[in-house]
C-alpha cells in the first residue's frame, strides 16, 4: 500500500457510483454485498479492520448494521479517507468508526488486534495480494476469520471476453489495475499464509442480475445525472465498459467472488 497512490475514482465517478451501488460505496451491491460477506457470521461486540475502505459506506454499516463494536478503516488514497471521515461525523458514528491512510508495507497495529479482518472488492488494486494477506494473518487473533469479497477470474487461460473487459478497466482513463486472480489462486494463497477453513465461492449468478440492474440505471433513471457528474464522453465509455463486464460475466470468466479464511486457534 501507499500514501501516495493515486485517486482511483475522480470526484464526478465517486458521486455517480453512490447514485448506483449507496452512499460511501464504490463497488457493488452495497449493503447487500456486505450482507451476503458476512452471512452466518456473528460479528456483533467485535472489533473489526476494513482493510481497503474506500469511501466508508461498508465500514459505517459494519456498526450500524451488523454491531461490530468499534471499526478501522485503511486505505491507500488519502482522499477517500477524508471522504470516509464525513461520512463517520454526518452518521455520528465517529467514535466507533475510524479510518486511517496507510502505506506500503506492514500495517500500524500489532499482532493478533482484531476480531475480523473484513475487506470488499478492494484487493483487486494490489498486483501483489501476498503481503495484504500475510498482514491480516498477522494482526488477526487466533481462531478469528478474514472475510470479504474479491473480483476473480474462473481457473484456466484468460478468454478473449475478459481480457477485453480488463484492458477497457486499464485503459489511460483509469488508474485501475485489475489484477484478476483466479479462483483456485486465491484459495492456495490464502492456505499458504497459514489460514484454515479457507472457502472462495464465486458470486457470478447473483452478480449477472446485479449488473444488469446497474446498468439499468445508468442508461435510464440516472443518465442525465451520470452525463452531468462525468461529462457525456465518460458516461457513454462507462456503459461501453458496463456492457463488456456483464458479457464477461455471462462467459462465465469474470467471477466476483467471496472468501473466509480462519486463523487457527
């Protein structure tokens, strides 16, 4: 991670993904993603690191929603925490929520200091995902889970329909990298830091349907409001970019996934 890392989203993008997915969230489902993370796990009374924490939006609904006692966000873009602190003080909810920028390398806290370690869909930045999955190995307590949720690709050779989809997300207009592990990948990843009970399941079904209601809005109830935050040149190329995802989706290549991991006791 990095201090220094560029803004991922420009001011125009961030409020147009809010249109979408809620307020404080930049990738999909919003609170219905979170829900589907955590599904089955009790996280009421606990003490929980978002790593990747964007703009807030999960952090804030990890207290509000689901009880967690007290949350730290990290994040590599020193905008989005600034962003993700208004959001703390407009729901009152800053002395349980706190986020931090951070840089590459290990994090600030010590050895085994949370309950979860929760992250969704921001791993998908790191073009090494090992020392991110090393830290939250570290700084979890033993018999404690690591949860989220990732963009991964299905096992096998790249196809063509994904690899287009990846070089429009890398193309000069976006920082993104994008970097698409496999299914298998992150599992064996996981395993090789030392985490038990890992699952990775894809969320492709759920996500075809949840993709095609975004682009829905973005093409129809909240066009004018995307060609007036993005200009209309960015808006035609984010449905462009929308319409070749969902054809990813539909091979089957593009598979937006989530994992648990447990720290052995």
């Amino acid at each position: 991670m990095s201090e220094t890392a560029p803004d991922v989203y420009s001011e125009g993008e961030v409020a147009s993904l809010e249109l979408v997915w809620g307020e404080g969230y930049l990738s999909p489902g919003g609170p219905d993603a979170v829900a589907r993370i955590l599904e089955g796990l009790e996280i009421k009374g606990k003490n929980v690191l978002d790593l990747g924490s964007g703009i807030g939006g999960p952090a804030i609904d990890l207290v509000r929603k689901f009880g967690a006692s007290s949350v730290i966000g990290v994040d590599v873009v020193a905008r989005n925490i600034e962003k993700a602190r208004e959001l703390a003080r407009r729901t009152a909810l800053n002395t349980q929520v706190d986020f931090r920028a951070v840089s590459e390398g290990r994090l600030p806290f010590a050895d085994q200091s949370f309950d979860i370690v929760f992250s969704k869909d921001a791993l998908i930045e790191a073009k090494d995902k090992a020392p991110l999955l090393s830290e939250a190995f570290r700084i979890l307590k033993r018999g404690c889970w690591f949860v989220g949720s990732d963009w991964l690709r299905k096992d096998g050779p790249i196809a063509d329909v994904l690899q287009h989809w990846i070089d429009l997300s890398r193309s000069q207009e976006s920082p993104h990298t994008f970097a698409l592990a496999s299914l298998s990948e992150t599992a064996r990843a996981l395993e090789a830091q030392g985490f038990a009970q890992v699952a990775v399941k894809s969320e492709n079904a759920w996500y075809r349907l949840e993709a095609r209601r975004e682009l829905a809005l973005k093409t129809g109830a909240h066009w004018q409001a995307f060609i007036e935050l993005r200009g209309e040149t960015d808006a035609r190329q984010s449905v462009a970019w929308h319409q070749a995802m969902i054809a990813a989706l539909d091979s089957g290549d593009f598979c937006p996934s989530i994992f648990r991991a447990r720290k052995p006791a």
